[in-house]
C-alpha cells in the first residue's frame, strides 16, 4: 500500500514514500505543498490540475502518485527559469488572461506545452490545445490572445 | 478515495496470474482516465489495480513486416493519432483517435481501455471496427485472437474472461485507394464525448456494380459500436446521390440508439442519416478528386 518513490519536481529530486491510492494531484499538493496545482473537478474535465511529466501535459487528478517514480514534473511553480517569467506567463499578467486565477496555473502549464510542440499556433490550434481547459471568468478571449501574444515573444527571442 | 493496492508486473504471466488472484478484485490499469474516476464514484472497489504498462510491447505503435498495424493495448491516443505511419495509411483512425477528449487526456487514455471499457461511445472503436481490426487477448489458457467485431457483448462487457488482458490490436493495411473520415457529433465542436460518431471507410471496386466498396461503422447509438451492413451493401450498388440518401437512411435503421443525458434517440437516429450521408459524400469527392 505505500511505495518508495524517486522523481524530480520542478528540477528538484524527491525521494519520498506515497499511498498506492493517492493521485500525484494530491502527493504534489498535500505531501510537497506545491499548491500551485488545483484540484477542480477531480475527472479530468477541468485542466485545473495540468502539470508536464516528461515534458508532455497531464491531468493529475488522472495519474497516482506512484507512477511518477522516475519521472520528471514541471509544475506551474517551475515555469519560471532563473525569476524570469516564461512568455506565456509574461502576456497572461500583460494582457489579463486571468480573473479568479483557479484556472490559471493549468491554463499556464497546457499553453506552454502546445507552444513547445507548436510554436506558431493559429486561433483554431490554441482553441483545441486548451479545450481540456475551462475557465469560468475570463470567457477566453484574453486567454487566447494571451497566447497568440506568448508566441509572437517565444519567436523573437528566439531571432534574438 | 477508497485505498487499494498497486502492482506493476514485468511479464504477461505475472500479469495474468494477479488478475486471477483477487477473486475478481483485481482490475487492469492503464491510463486510468475511466477507471480512476469509477473508483473515486465508489462504482468499483479493487483490491488491487495491475498497471498493465510496463508489459513487453504493451507502449508500442508499429508497422509489422506484414504490413498490418499493430498497437500496444496500452499505447496512447496521442500515440496513435500523431504516428506518421497511422496519418499515412490509417487515417481514419488517427481522427478517431484525434476527437477523444483533450490533448493532456490523450496523453494518458489508452487505445486498449477506450476498447476494454467497451462504451458505446468509444471513438477508437468506429474507425478500427471499419479497418476490420483484430484484438489479441493474453489469459489463463494462453493467447487467443478476436476480430474487433465480436469484441463487445454490451454497455461495459467485452469477450474478455478472469485472468485475461488486451495485448494488442492489429489492423490490416486498407484496400489501395481507400479514403475514410470519422465524423464525431458531441455537445462542443471538439473535446466531447459522442452523442453520435460514423465513421466511413470506401475504396474504389471494380467488382462492385457502384464502382466502390464500403465499411460503415456507428458509435453511441447502440449497446455497443456497430457495423451498418445495409448501408455499406446498398452503396456497392448504387452510389449516386439518391444511392447515397438510401444508404444513409439504412444506417439510420440499423442504429438502436436509447434517450440519455446527451441526446434523444429519436435525435441521434436522425444524425445517423445525416452524419453519414455527409460522410458518404465526402469520401465520394475525395475518390473523384484522386
Ligand atoms: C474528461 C474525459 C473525457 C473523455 N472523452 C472521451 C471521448 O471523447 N471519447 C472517448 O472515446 N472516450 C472519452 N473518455 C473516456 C476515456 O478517456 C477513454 O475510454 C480512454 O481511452 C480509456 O483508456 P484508459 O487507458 O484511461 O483506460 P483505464 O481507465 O485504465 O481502463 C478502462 C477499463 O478497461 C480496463 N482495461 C484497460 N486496459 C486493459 C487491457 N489491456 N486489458 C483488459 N482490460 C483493460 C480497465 O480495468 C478498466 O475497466 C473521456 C474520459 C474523460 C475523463
């Protein structure tokens, strides 16, 4: 019923032990107090709790905690590299891609994934890429300029 | 959460034997998007949940020397739908593939569960059932194959038995020529799960009084994915846009859809005969236009 585990966080190894029944949602939150992470609807409609394993997006609310031995996560606490905000968290705050914020963080995490595999999306790409991903405030129009905008950044700093 | 346990076996064997162990308690897991969420509703209550993943070949999406497709069980959709090979040769599927849910869920919800859970609704199942695939099963008495088609006995109930696991579902390359497209109607243009899905397989025919030949499969609108017989005999004959109206509504007649949460059956029939008229005539003008 528990297993040992080893894995990186936001670049940080964790040697920890975790409840086969816990999901990485909450061994993230509850046992490393990353809360940047939400836990909205607990069945992987909301994207609340979106996080990178292996650098690909996740729900998870949908993963237990003991599959992450020996994975890498990025969490929205590590989008961040060296206190400089990454593009797409530079043009939410900019552009007021967030209200009530819940969303955010899962918002955050799946943008900068679609941007990774994609980094020239059009309206209709960033509409799917973040279909997984509801917000209840904002209506999603600052959201997807939030991200056109990030992508227009990531393509010049890349020039530069 | 109600607790349970977590075993991760090596071998099919081990796999098979853990399954057979619990008295039925014991429940494969592969990306838990179903399972997961069944648990946490308290409809299942497993000792024990075998992670299936980590099983020879269970991750894998490749073209066999003879030629068929074959995919792990417990390969991703985003696997499958982003696989050059798949987007080449087995389109079809790759939209099937494509239409589940969202990208992060794509990332974790399996080939084999879509099929294991055996929902109506699965949008894997359409576009495999019209490429004819085959499921390849590993249990207490060894390996056995299944054509897709027999697969499913019901909402939720495959031919699987105590102790037995989907390996693998291989899928025969298509006639030379075919073009297939899966059409999906959800509540939202993308990311939701099918109040109805045709997908439509034809390949040119020169055998057949049309010129073409055709699978049609339905999803959601009956008590498990089905073929549409009828509609594909009758556009054999006669494919012109009056072959095509009565095809479509032949599919429409071979749904057997119930009034849910989603959408009425008196609805979801009617987006048979619609879905795949659109379907039919898509294909058509792809053929023309090649
Ligand atoms: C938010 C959300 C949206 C969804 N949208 C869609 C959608 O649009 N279309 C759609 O089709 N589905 C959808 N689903 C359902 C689900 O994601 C899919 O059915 C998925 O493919 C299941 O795969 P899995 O690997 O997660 O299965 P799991 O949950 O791991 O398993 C499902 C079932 O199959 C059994 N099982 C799994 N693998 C095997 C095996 N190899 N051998 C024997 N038994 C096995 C398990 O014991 C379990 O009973 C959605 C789910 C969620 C949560």
């Amino acid at each position: 019923m528990r297993h040992e585990i080893s894995f990186t966080v936001n670049g940080e190894r964790y040697d920890i032990t975790v409840q086969s029944h816990h999901t990485l949602l909450q061994v993230l939150r509850e046992q490393l107090v990353l809360t940047g992470t939400k836990n909205g609807c607990s069945e992987g409609e909301c994207g609340a709790c979106t996080v990178l394993m292996d650098g690909e997006p996740v729900n998870s609310c949908l993963v237990l905690g003991v599959e992450a031995d020996g994975h890498e996560i990025i969490t929205v606490e590590g989008l961040a590299t060296d206190g400089h905000l990454a593009p797409i968290q530079r043009t939410m705050v900019e552009l007021g891609g967030t209200q009530c914020g819940f969303c955010t963080p899962g918002i955050l995490i799946a943008a900068h994934a679609l941007l990774q595999r994609n980094p020239n999306p059009s309206e209709q790409e960033i509409r799917e890429g973040l279909v997984g991903n509801l917000c209840r405030c904002t209506g999603y129009m600052r959201i997807i300029a939030a991200v056109r905008e990030a992508a227009r950044l990531q393509q010049a700093d890349t020039l530069n | 959460m109600q607790p349970f346990d977590y075993v991760k076996p090596k071998t099919l064997e081990e796999a098979s034997a853990l399954l057979l162990q619990h008295n039925g308690q014991a429940r494969p897991f592969a990306g838990c998007t179903d399972l997961l969420i069944r648990i946490e509703r308290g409809f299942l209550h497993p000792d024990v949940v075998v992670d299936i993943k980590a099983l020879p070949g269970m991750r894998e999406v490749a073209v066999q020397p003879d030629g068929h497709l074959r995919i792990g069980a417990a390969a991703t959709m985003n696997q499958v739908a982003l696989h050059p090979a798949v987007l080449e040769r087995w389109p079809l599927l790759a939209e099937g593939c494509a239409s589940v849910a969202s990208y992060q869920l794509r990332n974790r919800a399996t080939v084999g569960g879509n099929l294991c859970n055996a929902s109506p609704a699965a949008d894997s199942a359409p576009a495999l059932l019209c490429y004819e695939a085959v499921a390849h099963i590993f249990g207490p008495a060894g390996q056995r194959s299944v054509p897709l088609e027999q697969f499913f006995l019901g909402p939720g109930k495959t031919v699987l038995e105590r102790g037995e696991l989907l390996t693998a579902i291989t899928v025969p390359p298509p006639a030379p020529g075919a073009v297939g497209h899966f059409l999906k109607l959800g509540r939202t243009a993308v990311g939701d799960i099918s109040v109805v899905s045709v997908a439509v397989l034809g390949w040119p025919d020169l055998g057949a009084p049309s010129g073409t030949s055709w699978h049609i499969a339905l999803g959601a609108v009956a008590p498990t994915p089905i073929r549409a017989a009828e509609a594909e005999r009758l556009l054999g004959q006669d494919a012109s846009p009056a072959g095509v109206e009565a095809a479509s509504r032949a599919a429409a007649a071979a749904a057997r859809p119930i009034d849910d949460i989603r959408a009425s059956a008196a609805y979801r029939t009617d987006m048979v005969r619609v879905l795949t008229r659109r379907g039919v005539e898509r294909v058509l003008a792809e053929m023309r236009a090649s």
